[in-house]
C-alpha cells in the first residue's frame, strides 16, 4: 500500500463524528498486538496547555539522551506531525505499512473514528522503533479518549475549562470528571491550577483509581524579560536551572512551565536521569508551532490557535502585553460554529482597530455573514473575505511597519494561514 492510498482509507473514516468509549481502539490495539504496553508514557490531559506542555517535555527528555515518540493533535504543518519520534514525523512509508497492517479493521458498521486509527497508528509506530517514553496529549476529554489506553508512569491535568460543551457537558464539574479519568492506580497524577469545587472533583476521581494525587506546587518562577523572540524565567527553587529562555512567547506558558517543571522532578524521584543541561536546553530548543507563533517583523505577524473562552483571554493579554497601543492591533479571525463564539468575538475583538472575518475550509467553520451579524457592533472596522489566503492579503495590505496582525480563531485558520508566510515576508 502507498501513502496516497493510506490517506483514502483514513480519509474514509468519521472526523467530525465523536464515538465515546474505548472499545474500538482496545479492539485496533488488539489486532496489532497491544503496542501501548512496550512503552512507558506521560499522559497530558486539559482545556488549554496540554500540547504546549508535550512539546516541552519531549524536548527536554530528548536533550537528555531519550528516544521520546510525541502524540499530538490536531494537525498543523501536515497531516503526519501528530506522531513523531525525537520530533521526526512517522515516514510516509510507515503510516502506510501500519494501515495496511490495520486495514481489515478499519470497516464496518461500527468502525473506529480517524483519531481511534491515528492512536492505534501513533503507538504501533512507536513500538516498532522502540522509543524509551512517549509523551501522549489526550484529545479529547480523557476517561473515554483513545489515548487512555497508554501504560503511564505519570499523568497530567493541566487546567479544566469550558470547550467541547457538546461532547464534555456545560458544566465545569463534568468536564473535570472526563479529564480526571486518566489517572491509574499508583501513578501520580500531577494536577495544575483548578478551582475549589473543580478541584474536589479531581479528588474525589483521584480516591476513586487509587491515583496518586500531586496537587501544583508553587515554585519561584517569575518572567524576567520578554521580546519578539524569547522570554526569559528566573527559577528560585529546587535542583533546576536558575535560568531559562523559552521561544514560546504567550504568557500562558508561564503555568504550562510551572507544570512541566514539576513533571520533570517527578519523573527525576521515577529514575529518569534528566540533568539541568537537558532542561534548560530542551526548553530553549522546543517547538511547538501556531501557539503565539511570529511569523515576520515589520509589521509583526503572529498566529495563534486559541479556540476557546480561556484561550482567548490569556492571548488578550499577551495581545496588551507586546503592542500597547490599540491603533496597529489588527486581527483576522474565524472560529468554528460550535465554539462559544459569541462570548470569544464579544472579548476579543474590543482590542483590535480593525477586523477582517474569515473561514478555514473546515465543515465545521463559522461562515463570515454569521460572524460579520455578531461582530459588527464590536469595531468600527470590518471587513469580509471568503477564504483564509484571501483574509491574510487582505488583513495585510494596510499594514505598516510598526502595525501588529494577529491570526486567531481556531487551529483550521492557522493551519491554513501558516503557508502564506513561509515563503517569506507578505
């Protein structure tokens, strides 16, 4: 089978539809011969930062001498940079080999979705070129995500906020319940900031599986300088370095950091051997594109994938924090329909001069005349494109050299702006 013809058949499978429970992946695995239990695993669940904090532990435990396979999504470069080992994308060849191999499973009535194939294909990849850990991002949810079928030596919760409400449920409580129900007997369970009621909520699902409950410490971190291309933390505590220098801008990297810190201190206390060098190293090199990316200065362009309500408030920050004055804030934006998108349109564009609406080719997009009905209230500027490579000429014909343009709304608009930048200034 070529890659081509791998593609069709994954193409074939439900992407939109979400199917709880984990039978059909344990029913893949089964077919292939369990590859999730070769390899020990970090597992991250969360709203907002999981991806981000994948990104950096991979970098950090391939600095220090691991062979670390990643299992992110969705996609954002190309269809293959979900899975990758020491931040090499499955080959061509191999996705096809694996699905081959999967073929016969890939049918029938109750077939598995594309993101149950892409886990059953993410871990057979891994075993077949015997990584020493993976770090595995849970897509959604986490009691009935595919990925939690993984062998962990450590699981995370980052944060637990409101997205997905059609698949998780409106409430808090129920969301915290869904990603609380990764955690395993005996393994700690390493949880960020939450909320008090949020937080009994993990507890109580922490007593339930017998995991072993890390609530997040407070280390002395504090971001000691900031530009367009790093920022800088001092560390005041504990054996790790007392400085770091990160390319990931957004200030809600700060917490991701406090979280993959701490991680790294478990997995120290697990017998994994991950000097500062590694540490400081892994954090300076990690890459982990679309999340308050800069693409050109002057004008300045930066992309990012927030895509819900937390998201979007931590970006309006950063937004405030790098362009303080208002006048050459400029955003192109689209959102999928089944976002919060009155609440997300309602507290950002209230920060930006002009807005031009656009919408990814996703079935799932928000058209621009929904948006334009909702926004044009918000600015006294707006303008509609049809498509994302038309917005970004658009959005960017005006610009002047000290002007500021921010592509946000969703992971399909950055997916699909990311290109036009890439071949160099617009």
């Amino acid at each position: 089978m070529d890659y081509m013809s791998a593609r069709q058949i994954l193409k074939s499978l439900p992407s939109l539809e979400v199917k709880p429970g984990l039978a059909r992946t344990k029913q893949l695995l089964d077919a292939i011969g369990h590859p999730e239990k070769s390899f020990p695993a970090v597992h991250v669940a969360g709203t907002n930062g999981k991806g981000s904090v994948v990104a950096m532990l991979g970098s950090v435990l391939g600095r220090a001498g691991y062979r670390v396979g990643r299992f992110t999504s969705p996609d954002l470069v190309d269809f293959r940079d979900r899975i990758a080992i020491d931040n090499k994308w499955i080959s061509r060849e191999e996705l096809a080999t694996i699905v081959e191999q999967l073929h016969s499973q890939l049918a029938g009535e109750d077939c598995p979705t594309l993101f149950e194939a892409m886990t059953a294909i993410a871990f057979e990849h891994f075993s077949r070129n015997k990584v020493d850990i993976a770090v595995v991002e849970a897509g959604l949810g986490g009691r009935f995500d595919a990925t939690n079928v993984v062998a962990p030596i450590l699981c995370i919760l980052t944060n637990v906020g409101r997205d997905h409400l059609q698949v998780l449920g409106s409430s808090l409580l129920r969301i915290a319940w869904e990603k609380a129900g990764i955690g395993k007997a005996q393994v700690p369970f390493l949880v960020g900031r939450l909320p008090s009621d949020v937080e009994q909520v993990v507890i109580e699902e922490c007593r339930r599986s017998e995991a072993v409950l890390i609530q997040l410490k407070e280390p002395e971190i504090e971001r000691i300088a900031f530009d367009w291309e790093h920022v800088s933390y001092k560390i005041a505590k504990g054996d790790l370095p007392r400085r770091i220098d990160s390319p990931l801008l957004g200030g809600c990297q700060l917490e991701n950091l406090r979280i993959t810190l701490q991680g790294i201190e478990l997995m120290r206390k697990g017998g994994f051997a991950i000097p500062n060098t590694a540490v400081a190293r892994g954090l300076a090199e990690v890459q982990w594109p679309g999340r308050f990316e800069v693409m050109q200065r002057g004008p300045t362009i930066v992309l990012d994938g927030a895509h819900n309500l937390p998201g979007i408030l931590a970006l309006c920050e950063d937004v405030r924090r790098y362009v303080p004055d208002k006048k050459h804030r400029h955003l192109l934006f689209g959102v999928l329909a089944d976002k919060e998108v009155v609440p997300i349109c309602t507290t950002l564009f209230p920060s930006f001069e002009t807005v031009t609406l656009t919408q990814s080719h996703s079935a799932r997009a928000a058209s621009v005349k929904d948006l334009a009905k909702l926004t044009s209230p918000l600015n006294s500027v707006v303008v509609e494109s049809a498509d994302v490579e038309n917005g970004v000429s658009v959005a960017c014909a005006s610009l002047g050299e000290e002007d500021f343009l921010l592509i946000a709304g969703s992971i399909t608009i950055i997916r699909e702006a990311r290109p036009c930048f890439l071949g160099g200034s617009v």
